[in-house]
C-alpha cells in the first residue's frame, strides 16, 4: 500500500467514514511524486592543488625606444621593422642643413667672444704696467681685470654652445645603440620629428623572457616557478625532441608590475627563460603552467561545471540535505576541464546537485539520482 493510501485509510478510521480536516491539510501538504524534479547528484572533492594556466610571449630582457636628441625632418630611413642592426649602425638621418648653420654661428660666436678676451687681457696688463708706474689709478686697473674676466667667461660660454652645436650635428644620425632586432618602426622620411619621439624599438640580443597578464585573482600568491611550454597547445611533459615537440622548461619570476592595467585590470609579470640551444623568434606563443598550493588560500574544492548556478547575485551551488535542495553561495576561483574550482565551507563529500541546478528554488523536494 502506498503513502498516501494508508493515510487515507487512517483518516477514515479514526472519523468513521468521511476524512478529517487534519487529514485533508496532510493530503494536500504531501508533495506530487510525478511533480517532484530528477536531479542528479555529485559529491564535492577536495582540491588540495591548483593547475592553471596563462599564454604569453616571448619578448626581449632590454626593449629600447629609439628617437632623436634633436627636433628636425627626417631625410633617410636606412632601416626596415625585422632587421638586425649592430651597435653603432646608422638608422635614420636628419635633414642637417639647420645644424650646420647652428655650428657656423657657434664658430663665429667663439671667434668673436676669444678676440674680445685677448683684447681684455692686454687691456690688463697695460694697465698692471701704468699702475706699477703710477701713471693710472686702481680704479681704472681693477675696470679692466673686471673685464678682462667677464670676457674670460663669455669665451667659455661661447665654446660650451659650439661643443653643443658640433653634438647636434652628430645627433643628426641615429644610431643603434646596442646590437639587436628592430622589433618596429614608426618613422618615415620627410617626417618632422621633436626630440624624444619615438621613430623605431629596437629588441637587443641577449636574454629572453616570458611576458604574461596576470588577472587580479591570481595576483597574490603568483608562484615565482612555472613550466613553460612554447607553441598554442597544452604542457606535454613527455614531449621532447625526439618525439617531434619541443621539451617544457622551467622558468622564473623576474618581475611583476607595481601597479594594475587601467584597461585590462591585470599584472604585467615577466617570466626569465633560460639558455637554449634553439632561441625562440621573438613573439613566440608560450603556455605557461602553474602550480598552486591550496592550503595557503584557504578552503578550496572542485564540483561539476553543471552546479554552478550564477543569477545576479554571485554564484552559488544547491546542497542537498534530507530530500531537499539548499543554496549555498560560493567563490567561483577558475575552471579546469569540465570542473570547477571553488571557495566553500562545505565539507569535502557533501551532496550537491550536479546537473538541473537551474530549474530549483530554495527548500524545494528533489529525488536524487547518484552520479
């Protein structure tokens, strides 16, 4: 005999033929069994570690932006984005018609402030002789060693604008200053450029690192180890020259950003690769794998990707307790495969409702197929 039909038998024996009003209000209080949902059920595992992954590129240890000491039009490009350059290669020149007058004033300048100074110095000593005899005053002896100095100065001061003048005249050729790759280029001939503006980046020779976006969730704690895998697809441990792939490296955090992207709201961190026997070409793809230990984050698990459940108010999974479905909210922290990883407090084995999370509300009578 079923649930319902002892109950109505009860019912009518204790009143004698027609049910109670207790016993109607229990009739309609018990639930509908061919409305009750099928939901299906899992555990929640304990993830004592975190795999996760970020892609990056391969960028060089030293980038420099190249631009010009001085302001001028850009009269030859002798360089294209790709090239290596050695130090010291010229890579772009001025139009140095301005320069060159600017020296010839400078010249001039010179000459006249030294013609000045040697005249001031006779001057002087004319003086020092007609005071020895005294046939001038110390007035007029002390007028001329004033002047005589002044223009001792302003011979100096004319050489320091000429020494100026002759390294504007150099700086009219940019050079390379460090052997290396030109990453890109940005300036054009008959361009009118101001000093300091960038025309080229320049990406020198010498070590290479790994540069990721590390988001704000994984920005505590940034394991200072990572494995390094070059290329689109996942670390392959077993992978190695042999077998066609390239072997996953080891590689360490150098340095990590001070402060977060206003756009993307990551961390910039670059990772050191170590000495290769084949360098990878700069921009290089690389997947970088990390390990994080859970027990200094706190109370991490993973459940199907089926139980999380995100309505506007956070994210949350239905604990199952006596037949009936509660929420729990939780901290979504990332998703692996088709788990997802999560901050609860709910202990490890807990029964959860893995799939038809969507259609259930609070306190609602479920029957539970285990997984």
């Amino acid at each position: 005999m079923s649930r319902i039909g002892a109950i109505c038998v009860a019912a009518l024996l204790g009143s004698g033929c027609e049910p109670s009003q207790d016993a109607s209000s229990a009739l309609e209080a018990l639930p509908d069994p061919e409305s009750v949902p099928w939901v299906l059920s899992a555990r929640v595992e304990s993830a004592p570690n975190s795999v996760w992954t970020l892609t990056g590129t391969v960028r060089a240890r030293h980038e420099i932006p190249l631009s010009f000491r001085i302001g001028g039009e850009i009269q030859e490009r002798l360089v294209d984005a790709g090239a290596h350059v050695e130090a010291g290669d010229v890579l772009f020149r001025l139009d140095p018609r301005d320069v060159k007058q600017q020296r010839l004033a400078a010249e001039a300048t010179v000459a006249s402030a030294r013609a000045e100074s040697e005249n001031a110095e006779r001057e002087r000593e004319r003086l020092d002789d007609l005071l020895t005899k005294r046939l001038a005053s110390e007035q007029d002896h002390d007028r001329a060693v004033t002047a005589a100095r002044a223009a001792e100065q302003r011979l100096l001061a004319a050489e320091a604008s000429l020494e100026q003048a002759r390294n504007a005249t150099r700086y009219a050729d940019l050079l390379a200053p460090a052997t290396g790759v030109i990453l890109d280029v940005e300036g054009q001939v008959g361009q009118v450029v101001s000093p300091s503006q960038a025309v080229a980046r320049l990406a020198e020779d010498g070590p290479r690192e790994i540069e990721v976006q590390v988001p704000e969730s994984r920005r505590v704690g940034l394991p200072p180890e990572a494995t390094a895998q070059l290329g689109n697809g996942p670390v392959d441990r077993s992978a190695s020259a042999a077998s066609g792939g390239s072997a996953p490296v080891q590689v360490t955090l150098r340095e990590i950003a001070g402060s977060a992207d206003p756009l993307s709201r990551t961390w910039r961190a670059r990772y050191r690769l170590p000495d290769l026997p084949a360098e990878p070409g700069l921009g290089t793809t690389v997947t970088l794998t990390f390990e994080t230990a859970r027990e200094a984050s706190g109370p991490f698990a993973r459940v199907p990707l089926g139980a999380v459940l995100e309505r506007g108010e956070g994210p949350l999974i239905w604990r199952i307790e006596e037949g009936r479905v509660e929420p729990e909210p939780i901290e979504l922290i990332g998703i692996v495969g088709e788990q997802a990883e999560i901050r609860t407090d709910l202990a490890p084995g807990t029964a959860v409702v893995a799939l038809g999370a969507h259609l259930l509300l609070p306190g609602q009578a479920v029957q539970v197929l285990e997984r």
